[in-house]
C-alpha cells in the first residue's frame, strides 16, 4: 500500500521502516504526538521510538526514487487514488490542479 507523507508530501510504501503502521494502529509509540497521528514517510518519520529503541526511520530508503505527489501527472495520480492505491490520497487529489 503507497500513501503520502503527510509532513513532505512524498510518496512512500508502508512496507517500508516508516510509521504507518503505527499510525493505522494507534500504537502511539513515539514521543512526539505528531508522528503518532500523522503518516509520514521513511525519512521524516522519527529515528527513535518513545521508549528509546532505534527505528530504521531517518534517511529514505532508496528502493525507490523520493517522488511527491504533486509531481505526478494529474491523471496518473488521480487513477491511482480513485483505485484505492494510495491509501490517503484523496485528499491530496483535491489539493493539486487540473495542469495538462
Ligand atoms: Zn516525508
């Protein structure tokens, strides 16, 4: 599942060391509130858990080119939204211009 980073706008997989899951689970594992209730990609989600223990978080992961969503073309990114492959992504399609 892809989703967009809610702090930079970029497009990330939650398979990747990002917060996601925590997030979608409410683990509320880290001790900044933010990064416990707003999805955010690998290299802005935080290096560290509340309790101490290292994340893999902190750099981007480079299996994959950092893209943001605005730089998508609008029907690429739209198609993608409305078949459920971003999972945060509709409001983000609303945010972003027709600019063919
Ligand atoms: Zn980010």
């Amino acid at each position: 599942m892809y989703f967009i980073c809610e702090k930079c706008g970029a497009i990330d997989d939650s398979k990747r060391e990002n917060n996601f899951i925590n997030v979608l689970y409410n683990f509320e594992n880290y001790s900044e509130e933010y990064y416990n209730k707003h999805f955010c990609c690998t290299e802005c989600s935080p290096r560290k858990y509340k309790d101490g223990v290292w994340t893999l978080s902190g750099s981007w992961h480079n299996y994959f080119k950092k893209k943001y969503y605005y730089e998508l073309d609008y029907d690429i990114f739209k198609d993608l939204v409305e078949n459920g492959q971003i999972y945060n992504g509709k409001k983000y399609l609303k945010k972003i211009k027709y600019n063919k």
